[in-house]
C-alpha cells in the first residue's frame, strides 16, 4: 500500500493504540496535521509546546500508557525540552515527534532548524532522526517498544518534512528486532534466595520503595511482601500511592521532607530492601552518613542504578514486580517485634502536624487537609514543584498508585497543571486535583485555554503566599533573611484571570472560606482556579539541610 | 588508575556522539579513543582508555549498556589484554643526525617513511610505554609535530571481545 510519511505515522500511531496526542503545529508539521484532521485523531491543542510535553506526560503517568506529543521544527522541538527532561528524569514513557527542515536543508541553519536530536541525546532514552522513508516504521515499533519497556522513558523522532510528503510502501513491523537492547525482566533465583536469607536474619529491616513500583504495577505485590513480613515501608516522593498511607506499617515519605519516622528507621536499619528507588541525594542527605549500619538489597530493572549512589550487598536486576513475586515464595518473616513497637512509637510520637489558628492566617497545610477531607480522598493529585508540592506528599493522603503526579527529578515548576489536563484527559470522569504554587502555576497559566476549549474540568487550587516559597525558605533557613527575587508581589489577580480565560476563579482568604471555596469548586462542572491566600512564613518542616544526615532534621519534634 | 574498555557499537550516524556524550555528562574523563571496523558488517569497535577506579569503571559500563546502540563493553583491564597504538612522529634530521635517528629506529624498531632535506617521519607502533620512551628519544633531534591513534587492543588467547566475561 502506497501511503506517504504523515500517512504512515497516523498507521504507526493507529497500530500503538494510540487514542490522543498532545501537540501544537507549525510549518514543518503540516503534511502530520493534515492527516491528523483528515483521520480525525482526537489531538489536544495547548498554548505552549512545554504544556503539551508536560500534559502527555500526566496522561502517561496517570493512565499508565505512553504519553504522545508532536511539535514542529526549531522552537517547537525546543520548547519541548523541559518536558522531555522532565520525564526522562522520572522514567515516564514518552513518545516525542518533531517536524524537521526538508532532508536537503538540514545543517544550512534553514528557517526554523534545530538539532532536537542532538539538543535531547541526554534526556531522552533515544532518539532517531528519520533520513529514510523505509525506515519509519521500523522506527515508530522501536521508540513505542523502547519508551515502554525497561526502565522506561521518553523517546524522540525527528521527522524531517520532505520525509512526510514522500510516498512509499507501508507495512508496520510485527516484531521488533533490537539485539542491543534487552531488558532483563526476572531476577536472578540465586540472588533472590541470598535476599530471602538477609531478610530472614534481619533485626531491623525497612522497605524503601520508589517510582519503580508504580511504574511496574507492583503495588499490590509491595503491601503484601510488606504484610506478610511485617516489614515497614517508606516510599519516596514518585513512589507516594504505591502504599496506601493508612496501612500501619507505612512510615510516609524520607529524606529532606520525610518524616521522623521514615528518616530514623532508615538511619537506624540493618537492612534496607531498595524496590525501584534510586537513592537520589533528597533521600539519602549526605551519602556517608546514609544507613551506615545497613546492609542494602536493591532491586531494580536498571542495573546502572544498583551501586550508582549506594553500595548494593545484594543487587537484583528484574521487573520490581517479578521480582517481588519470588521473594514472596521464598522470604520468610523476620523475628522483629521490638523493631515495629520502635518504629510505631516513632510514628505515633512524632507525626506530621500543623497547628491552625481559628483566626487566620490561613496554613496551606490547612487547605491542603480540607482539599482532602473535601475530595473523599479520591482525587488524582498533581503538583507543581516547591512547598506547595511538599505540603500535598505530606498532607494528602492516598489510596492507590498513579494518583499521586508529581515532578520529582527534575523538580520542574509548571509541571502540574498541564499535567493535571493530561490525566483528565486520560479519566475525564475523575476529580483532578492540580496543587500548585503562586510561582508555578504561572510558568504555564496559559494551558488554562486548553482545559476550557477541551471541557477539562481540572480544579487547580493555588498556594498563594505571594513568594517563591521555597526558595524563600532557604533564604530565611541558609541566606541570613535576605529574600533576592523571591517575592511575587505583583503577580496577576488569579480569579480574574481565571475569568478572563472562560474558567471558574474563587478566593479563600480566610479560614472559614477554605472549606466553602473547596466545595463550590468541586461543584463546578468546568475547570475552576482557587487562589488560597496562606500565611506566607509558613515553612515545610521537618527539613534536613541539605548534605547533612537525614536524622539531622530542623522540626519534627516529640508531641 | 588506566583503564581500557571495548566496545562494539552499530555503526550508525551519531554513535560516536552518544559515546562519548555520556562520558562528558557523567564526568568521566576520556585519555584516549580508537574507533574503527570490525570483521562484522555494520558494527564499529571503539577502544577507549579513561582513569577512572573500578566502581566508576563498573557504573561507565553500566551506562554504556544503556545505549541502544551499543552491543557490547568489556573492560579488557579486568583480563589479559595486549593493546597497541601507532604514532607517527615528525623530527628534526639534519644530514650529519640521520645516521643516529636511524639508529635509534631500528632498536625500536620503528620505521622511516617520509624524508625531505631537514626532517622526517618516523612511525612507530607498541604500548604507551614504548611510544613515551620513542618520544624521549626523539626529543633530543627535536619533534616538530605527532600524529597518533589512541590504543587499541584486543584479549589474549581464542575469546573475542563478545565472549569476553565482563
């Protein structure tokens, strides 16, 4: 069958089961779009390729497929990069396509040319420039199998213009042929045994999970490894829903943020089982003097991150979810009463609390506990990055994986929003819960045009204390007080803002107005911004400074 | 201390970026690269030397086997290896020096292949230590400019680099 190239990405796409595309066209993207109209794809139009990026890569993490986004050459693809950074650094399956300048024109700087192949080697898993037209579809079977498969990931094609328009024969490839690239998916049976052993002896054990665990679906494997060795669990920031937070033994998050709880039983452990988390330094503090008297089962599909940042005594390379599955068969729970009792007096003497004057000022921690109470604990939650975002992993409780999205690598403000729209676009009956910053929310405001010309009806509740919060924090925390360029005094009339988009815009300044403002919202049929003036000195506690030990931690004390 | 890996890698447009990329943007400090053909089709072998310890050798390998387009690293320190790199020294020769730059080829046994009024070529071939001490030599005429490959190096005995155990 004769097809030319944007014909033959539509088949590519079709045999994928690929359902919606993020994107934004322009110039080297047209012959693309122009099926994409003709075959009627359902494309979601943002307002900045960044939004597009960033909302595929909600509906990746929120629905569990491979978020597809398309963009055009030059700025389009650039635009892109923070998004594609974004979910690389938290291992999002992603499928970028760029337009490119006609195959003659490119390294001549033409209009609108950029290396997007080169700008992206880093943060893409990999990447292909598409010279031939016999080559795309070998090309789109192998980024669909590589982002979703593995350690997962984005991938990028970069699709030079001419390449759309030239016609060929089309066949999809069955199979994908890739001898250099093989993911090791069971773990190895000896190593399984060694860690069956550890765990057996063990006198203090704790499971320290991550993204890994919702990336393989393994969260019902994890809870009941847990229960049925009694061991507690802590799960980092990307790993938050992958517990429920209501089960005993889950200590809440570590590290920077983390709870006493979770930051002393690592600390004080003489085994920590690592289940798709990579010790990223929010974790550990300062490296040595991380869970010194640990011994460390790291379970991973990626063999780079065992003994990348922290020795491994027993590393096993697999799928966290196979992997579990076996140790499940052969582990046998540890005698380690004294070390629960330890830990669950820690829990319940030194928990995550806030104080709420009845008079104001308003704590975000408060609005964060009513948009809980509010929502029945059933939304999905997205965040953007700062303390808004710390606030959300410490106060709103969850349930199940892939309801938690949050930007954890790359800490990337503006994420949340338009990754709010992506994950309701993939659960369009679902409460999609946007928690963001005054700062944050403004690095991609403009995708609020996309969520009313969609009928998304995202509720984004703002965290306005007039500052960059964290970074004011620091400031205060490490900087002598001296608050440069933290401020945002100035910052737009949100509801208003709202207003002039087509959406809903509520304020809350006070105490009583938190819940009433949270129940209009949820009221709402269309997308609705709540800005909740909070009291601006509010600081995320407990912290540990950073490169210091995670017992080292400003707040946290005993009730 | 020295280390040199292997690597056998689909002979692609932009292969030798995604190596040598990843070695900048971890930090790993590249002394030297030798790229070339295999007997394989389609397949390209880098050799390339770092100094680095054997944990961060261990996390380069790692990160190398990452790269779709890689089939292969070994860290040929880890076994018996002979490793070779050819260098082509240009030297000052006046007339009345020949006769002892002549000389000094021969115990090296390394080769003349180029000869004008005041200078010449001389190409010699062996492990770094044999080409230091070549230059050493050289130094006294006075070397006007090299040109060298970067080692390259294969196991000892039957195995290949494929087969090899690490």
């Amino acid at each position: 069958m004769r097809l030319n190239g944007a014909q033959m990405v539509l088949r590519c796409l079709e045999a994928e089961g690929v359902e919606v595309v993020f994107g934004y066209p322009g110039g080297a993207v047209l012959t693309l779009y122009d099926e994409i109209y003709k075959k009627g794809l359902r494309h979601i139009l943002t307002r900045h390729e960044q939004g597009a990026a960033h909302a595929a890569d909600g509906y990746a993490r929120a629905s569990g497929k491979t978020g597809v986004v398309i963009a055009t050459s030059g700025p389009g693809a650039t635009n892109l990069v923070t998004g594609i950074a974004n979910a690389y650094m938290d291992s999002i399956p992603l499928v970028a396509i760029t337009g490119q300048v006609a195959r003659p024109g490119i390294g001549t700087d033409a209009f609108q040319e950029a290396d997007i192949t080169g700008i992206t080697l880093p943060i893409t898993k990999h990447n292909y420039l598409v010279t031939k037209l016999e080559e795309l579809p070998r090309i789109f079977k192998e980024a669909f199998h590589i982002a979703g498969t593995g350690r997962k990931g984005p991938v990028l094609i970069d699709l030079p213009k001419d390449v759309q328009i030239e016609e060929g024969d089309f066949a999809y490839p069955q199979r994908v042929e890739l001898s250099t690239y093989r993911p090791v998916y069971e773990g190895h049976a000896g190593q399984i045994s060694r860690a069956a052993t550890a765990i057996r002896k063990a006198k203090k054990p704790v499971i320290y999970s991550g993204g890994g665990v919702v990336s393989s679906g393994a969260s019902a494997e994890l809870l009941e490894f847990s229960k049925y060795t009694g061991i507690p669990v802590t799960t980092t920031l990307t790993g938050l829903g992958s517990i429920p937070s209501a089960y005993t033994y889950y200590l809440g998050m570590p590290g920077m943020h983390g709870t006493y709880a979770a930051n002393h039983a690592l600390s004080n452990a003489d085994l920590i089982i690592a289940v798709g988390a990579r010790f990223d330094d929010r974790v550990t503090g300062k490296v040595d003097a991380f869970a010194v008297h640990a011994q460390v089962i790291h379970i991973d599909i990626d063999p780079a991150e065992i003994g990348k940042n922290v020795a491994a005594a027993i590393p096993i390379v697999g799928d966290v979810k196979l992997v579990l599955q076996e140790l499940l068969k052969k582990a046998k729970p540890p005698e380690i009463e004294e070390w629960q009792n330890q830990v669950l007096a820690w829990k319940k003497e030194r928990p995550l609390r806030f104080h709420q004057p009845p008079g104001g000022p308003v704590k975000p921690q408060f609005v964060i506990s009513e948009l809980y109470r509010l929502t029945g604990g059933d939304a999905i939650v997205t965040t953007d990055v700062g303390q808004h975002q710390m606030w959300a992993a410490q106060y709103y409780p969850l349930e199940k994986p892939r309801t938690f999205i949050s930007s954890g690598g790359l800490g990337t403000m503006g994420f949340g929003f338009p990754a709010a729209i992506g994950a309701q676009v993939a659960f369009p009956g679902r409460t999609v819960l946007c928690i963001a910053g005054d700062g944050s929310f403004q690095m991609n405001s403009q995708e609020l045009a996309t969520a009313v010309c969609h009928k998304l009806p995202v509720k984004v509740a703002i965290i306005n204390n007039q500052y960059l919060g964290m970074v004011r924090q620091w400031q205060e925390f490490f900087y002598g007080g001296r608050y440069a360029h933290s401020c945002l005094a100035g910052s737009p009339d949100f509801v208003k803002l709202a207003e002039a988009y087509g959406a809903a815009g509520m304020r809350a300044s006070t105490v009583e107005e938190v819940p009433r403002v949270i129940a209009a919202a949820l009221e709402t049929e269309g997308p609705v911004v709540m800005d909740f003036h909070v009291d601006p000195q509010e600081n995320v506690l407990p912290m540990v400074a950073p490169n210091t030990s995670i017992v080292e931690m400003i707040g946290g004390d005993a009730l | 201390m020295k280390r040199v890996l292997a690597i056998l890698v689909e002979d692609r447009p932009g292969v030798l970026t995604r190596v040598s990329g990843l070695f900048s943007r971890r930090g790993y400090n590249i002394q030297n690269i030798a790229v070339g053909r295999t007997i394989e089709p389609g397949i390209s072998r880098m050799t390339v030397t770092v100094d680095a310890d054997r944990v961060t050798v261990e996390q380069i390998v790692k990160q190398l086997n990452k790269l779709v387009n890689v089939l292969k690293v070994s860290d040929l320190t880890e076994e018996s290896s002979v490793g070779r790199e050819l260098m082509l020294i240009k030297v000052k020769a006046e007339p009345e020096k020949r006769g002892d730059i002549q000389q000094l080829v021969a115990t090296f046994r390394a080769k003349i292949i180029d000869v004008s009024p005041d200078s010449m070529i001389v190409e010699v071939t062996g492990d770094e230590n044999k080409l230091q001490a070549f230059m050493l030599m050289m130094q006294e005429f006075g070397i006007k400019e090299i040109a060298a490959t970067g080692n390259v190096a294969l196991l000892r005995g039957g195995r290949t680099t494929r087969e090899a155990r690490n």
